[in-house]
C-alpha cells in the first residue's frame, strides 16, 4: 500500500540518512447529491507540501503518551498506533478541522475518504529529501 511505503520510506530516511523527508499532496472534492457528482473546484488545492514527523514519546505529568508518526501541512496524514495482524492498518486524514479514515485505491493508489455526500481524493507526488537534520 502506498501510505505504508510512503511511512517505512521517510522513517529509514530519517533514522539512516537524517533527512528531512516531504512530499506533495493535491485534495480534490466532488459533491454527490444522489444523481450527479460536481467537482467543487473552489476546493481543488494546489499542492499541498507535508513534511515527515516520526514516532515520539512525550512524558506528560507522569503519563507516556505515543504520537505516531505522520506527514503534516495543511493536510496531516497519521500512521496508525498499532499495525493489525489481519487486514490492512488505518491511517487517519485531518483536512478543514475534520478528522476522517484513510482509504486507498488499489490500482491509482489515490487515497481517498468518503464523508456524507463528500468523496475526497488526495493524490501523493513529488516524494522529497532533503538537508542533514541537526
């Protein structure tokens, strides 16, 4: 799957190599009212720049809490917390102030998330890496 590649990719990146690792998301999103589907192009975004986040643990008054790993900008993608054993890990998409479950088309490796009468398209390009970490 292309967000588990896109992860593993900046995670040995950024551990080996030390870096910095971005890539290029564009968010389109078509309205469906049952009969016909409209591509809102007021939401069609230029591409949008995210750059890798790895794993942290905080210790936050004596509680650990883990932060996954993800790619953040306008748009975050989230890996997930646990990798399941059957079927495939769900990463999470925070766009607009709403959170949604990624999905992932096979063939395009577009990812996509549904909302009410909303399907939203993200398409990945244009992996980047890039300086020495400091």
């Amino acid at each position: 799957m292309i967000l588990d590649d896109l992860f593993a990719f900046a995670a040995q990146e950024f551990v080996e190599g030390r870096f910095n690792v971005t890539v290029q998301a564009t968010v389109t999103t078509n309205n469906t009212d049952g009969l016909q589907t409209t591509t809102n192009t007021a939401t069609v975004q230029p591409a949008l720049s995210l750059s890798y986040t790895p794993p942290q643990e905080v210790n936050i008054g004596g509680i650990r809490r883990l932060f996954p790993a993800s790619f953040q900008g306008e748009l975050t993608i989230t890996a997930p917390y646990v990798f399941v054993l059957h079927g495939s890990p769900i990463y999470s998409i925070e766009w607009q102030g709403h959170a949604f479950a990624a999905n992932v088309d096979g063939t395009t490796n577009i990812v996509y998330v549904v909302a009410g009468q909303q399907f939203i398209t993200i398409s990945l390009c244009d992996l980047f890496r890039s300086g020495v970490i400091q």
